[in-house]
C-alpha cells in the first residue's frame, strides 16, 4: 500500500485517459487541497478520511468529495489495481 497522494495521482493518470481531463480537474483539485488538509496520509485509512470530510462544512462540498471518496476507493480495490485488498467505504 502506498500513501494516499501517490495512489491518487495514479488514479487521477488512469480516469483521465478515460474522461475528458477538463471535467475531472476542477473537482480532482478540490479533492487533492480536501485530502491534503486532512489528518490521513494513507490509503489504508480512507474509511476514516470518509467520516473526516462529512464532518467538514460546507455540506454540499463534503458529499461531493465523499462521492469522489468513494470512487478513488472503488478503483483502488479491484483486483487488478489492488491498492486496497477490500473497500472500506462499500
């Protein structure tokens, strides 16, 4: 398991071959400065980060990036990524 930020960046690199770039940045740099100030580095602490940005204001935002959240985790735990050996946010 690497830190966060590095599994981020991975994930970022592989929606945005998908995505058209410009539609995923506003909402990947809002979810980067999200997880920056937040006390969890590690992926192996996502459900934990989860409870962290519902808890944070504005509400709208914070479900936004739950969403988000929960995509990264998505991704994370197939078995072909295996960054996370379960989803801890399913």
């Amino acid at each position: 398991m690497g830190t966060l930020i590095t599994d981020l960046d991975c994930w970022y690199a592989e929606k945005s071959a998908v995505v058209q770039p410009q539609t995923m940045d506003t909402t990947y740099r809002q979810f980067r400065h999200w997880v920056d100030a937040s006390p969890f580095q590690e992926t192996s602490e996502c459900r934990s980060l989860l409870v962290w940005m519902l808890q944070r204001e504005p509400r709208k935002a914070s479900i936004k990036m739950a969403k988000v959240l929960k995509s990264f985790c998505s991704w994370a735990s197939t078995p072909d990524v295996a960054r996370l050996k379960v989803n801890p946010v399913a």
